[in-house]
C-alpha cells in the first residue's frame, strides 16, 4: 500500500484543481461519509477516493481507493474535519427536462450556497420533479451547497436554464414569488398538477424578467413586524404548500 | 473631534470584551446601518457607538457616537465588512412570560446560530407572541445569530427557559416536531388559539424529555427520497401552518 504524503503528488494536483468552480466542468468533490454513501448507493461514478488509513475498512469490498496522509486530505478538503474521506465524483449529463408536467423549482440568481442547497433539499422532501437554476445562481458543486444539499442532487435532476428559455419553449405555468402587493397570497392559489415555482435573489427578489414572464405572482402573507422571509423559508413554505395541493 | 485610532485604548479594550458570550449578560453588540436602525426604532437603550468618520452624517442628531479608525472598527467587529458602525445595545429585563395564551416558538438546544436567528425572523413573521429558548440553545446575542435574526429580537420577547420548568407550570398545549412515525401529521391538526410549537436540535431533533412532556407530537410528511428537512425550513412550514389554523 502507497501512502501519498506529498501535497505536490500530481494526482493531489490534479484533484485540488476541483476546490475551483473552473475546474469543475465534468467532475467535482466530495467529502465525509454522508456525501459519499449517498453517492456509493445513487451509482455515482467515481474518479479517485482518497482516504486515510485508519478510515479504509469503512469503504465497500468493490471501491478504488488511495490512501493519503491527513495533511494531503486537508489540502483538498473544504472543512476543517472532513471525515476522513474525499472523492472525486463524475457529473451526469442531462437530458433537456420536460417542463410541461409535474412541479419544478426555479432558482433565479440565488447567491448563497447553504440557500441554494436546502432549496433543493426541500424541493425533494416535497417530491418535486426537478430544479432550474440560473446561470448566475450559486454553484451546485461547491463544497457549501453540496453540504446543505445534503445528497439531493442524486435523488432529482438539477438543470442550468436561462429564464429567456422559458418564454422560448411550452412550459407548465410559472409562479413568481413576489414582493409585490398585486400578486396573489399563496393562500388562495387554486390546485396545481404542473408548475414551475420561481424564487428570486435574497437582496432583490424576482427580477423584472422574471415578473414579465409569470404567469401568476405570489406573496406570503405575514404578521408581526418582520419585513422578509430568508428566500429558503419562504421557499419551504411555498413547495409543501404546493406538494399538498 | 477624537479620533480612536489604538485597540488598546480603554473604552476598545472593554467593548472587545462584548465579542466574547460571557460578557454578554448584560449588553451586546450590533453591526451594521440595518440592525443600527432597527435598533434605534424599536428604543433600544445604546452604550458607545463607534463610527467611521465619514459615515457620521448618517447618525440620528440625538445619538452620542465615538469616531473610531477603520483598523480599530474591525478589532470590535465580526463581519469582514461592519459597515461603518459597531454600537453596544443593553440588554432589556424581560418579566416572566405568560405561556397560557397565544402561539410560543421553543427552540431546544438549537445548535447552529443562523438556525436560531432564522427561526426566530420567521416567527415574527408568523406573528407569534414570543420565543423560548433552552440554556444549551446557541447565544442570540452572537453576531451570527443577530445577523440572521434581523432585528426580529426586538419585535418579539425571547426568553430563556429551561424545559423542565414547562411541566412545573400551566401552559398552552405543547407541540413537539418529531421524526417518529406515531406522531401526527401537521396537516391533521386541528385550529389552535394557544400552542407552544417546540423545534429540537438539528442531529437528534427533539429529547426523550421533550417527549414526555407534549401534549401531542408532529411530523411533516416527506414525498422524494430526502431524509429529513432542515430545522428552519421544518420551523417554517409548521409556524406557518399554525398562523393560518
């Protein structure tokens, strides 16, 4: 058994390159034991596992690993206590979604990792069918949207789709959350088989684009005094709203 | 004018204690014009405030400030970007709370500070009466806590409140959330004028304790292949449900 203790071992090189969104293109990083048994029992595809001594007994009899010092680990890792394992994992390629059935969430420009990773967690405890991010939405494949995914991205399908697409193509009808007084409490919105449910950026909301496209704008109501919801719990409400409905 | 331009100065070196929980049982700092000004509305009683010079012009005429230098500012200050102004805000004595009306958000050893700060945003949203929080809960006076919050800590009384003493005293019906199967879907409930809604720690979720002492416990169903959903989000949907019941 080799051990890498060597930062500047090529393939350590060679995986620290997917610590940058640049880099993650085809592949990207996991890490803990979580992560990695989600992936292990979703078929995931692996590329190189690396792993401390002490931890290789808790690997499955028919994974590649390669052992590495704790300092190599950390050097690639994201957390400080990353669990002892880390692993390069392949993306799936995609096939265009079929947005005319079922209900989807749409991610507009959503800027903070743990937001955009608990959105997506949600949308599957709600059973929603996928999810739509904006190109310029925070990337899925970072360590901190990965952590409060939480796995998810193996149980739906995530697609990066500009909003202009959606007035190009034949879709279920788009429901904008709105801060806007003339749209509708999620209260009164009739039965939905199909939607797609938009949540726009923490600072500005939905954008004029998004509002032009809608079919149907929606607000929470609230009481008391607070001026917002944080963008993942209105989104919470709204996707079990829609999942019972 | 008086510039403080050393960390050591003797007024710093007291408030820098404030970055410390222990500290922090009478006062606490803020950071930032939102919370400076949600502050300032809601009457809170100030100690120093420290400001940039050239943010100054922004203060209320009434307010007694300190100029302070940028390198000092970011000695007291947690957030890379303190937006020009840290300021100490007493403490308010909170009197007992009356727990046998209106709708109380528990939160029992809550863990993460942003969870905390979020929970307690929504249930102002929610218009709830108050928020009760366990001793192990993490602080919310800590600046990630008061950054989440937004302020909501001054819209509604938080108390802190040791579980047990809930079984010493009469109280609204308690609603523990629970990942057991027997416990009942949030959907079941029926309408509830008075409801302490108790949310348990983020790994094990709610304590044998917690339990025993509920007058009836809750889950929310889940469709898709997520095991569990954020504490926030579930806090979300359940204080939302009970504001609208």
């Amino acid at each position: 058994m080799t051990i890498i203790t060597s930062k500047t071992n090529p393939l350590i090189k060679k995986i620290k390159k997917l610590t940058k969104k640049k880099y993650r293109k085809d592949s990207y990083l996991i890490e803990g034991w979580h992560l990695f048994e989600e992936a292990y029992q979703a078929g995931a595809s692996f590329g190189p596992i690396l792993i401390l001594e002490e931890e290789r007994h808790r690997l499955p009899a028919d994974v590649n690993y390669q052992v590495v010092s704790p300092a190599v680990l950390a050097e690639v890792a994201d957390s400080k206590t990353p669990q002892g394992i880390v692993a390069e994992v392949q993306r799936e390629v995609q096939e265009a979604p079929d947005l005319t059935q079922g209900k989807w969430l749409y991610l507009e420009e959503v800027q903070d990792p743990g937001n955009v990773g608990t959105m997506i967690r949600t949308a599957d405890a709600a059973g929603f069918k996928g999810v739509l991010v904006s190109p310029g939405t925070a990337d899925i494949y970072s360590p901190k949207t990965l952590r409060s995914m939480q796995g998810s991205h193996w149980h739906l399908p995530i697609y990066e789709y500009p909003l202009g697409q959606l007035a190009q193509e034949a879709h279920a009808p788009l429901l904008v959350t709105s801060l806007q007084n003339r749209s509708q409490s999620y209260l009164d919105l009739g039965p939905l088989d199909a939607v797609i449910l938009l949540m726009g950026n923490e600072g500005q909301g939905a954008s004029e684009q998004a509002h032009s496209l809608a079919d149907q704008t929606v607000h929470i109501p609230m009481a008391g005094q607070a001026e917002s919801l944080n963008v993942a719990i209105a989104a919470g409400i709204l996707l079990f709203h829609l999942k019972n409905s």
